[in-house]
C-alpha cells in the first residue's frame, strides 16, 4: 500500500511555517490532500484518470479499418 499525499513544504525547508509544529497540517485534513492511492501493483487514481486520456474518436475516424484497431504487439517499449 501506497500513499502519495500533498505536502505544503518540502522537509528540508527552512521557512517559518515549514518548521513550526503549530502550523502544520491536521490529520483531518488529510483526506482532502490525498493524490492517489497504490496497492496491487498499480495506482488507482492516476489509472483511471490517464484511461484513453489522448484518443481522439474523431481523429481516428478517418483512418482505414486496418489502422483503427491496435493490438498489443504493436505497441512498443524501450526498457
């Protein structure tokens, strides 16, 4: 399980309401700083969100029937 949360000031940082104990977030406040959540190999929130996040229907509309269907092996990565 994973966690990545917003943080208002880096840990290192030396300005005032960074450092005084006062000043720093509650833990009530934390759900309302939460980014996304990672458990079971993936983060849920960042997946859902980029889900055919750059696909045009109606750019590839135009396309031939041969190249509107993409298949896994045709993609490729660099490791």
């Amino acid at each position: 399980l994973a966690v990545v949360y917003e943080d208002p000031y880096a840990v290192d940082a030396a300005i005032y309401p960074a450092q005084c104990r006062y000043l720093r977030p509650r833990w009530r406040e934390l759900p309302g700083r939460i980014l996304d959540v990672g458990f079971w190999g993936r983060w849920w929130v960042l997946g859902a969100r980029l889900r055919d996040c750059d696909v045009n229907e109606e750019e590839f509309g135009g396309l031939p029937a041969r190249l509107r269907h993409l298949d896994p092996h045709h993609l490729r990565s660099h490791h």
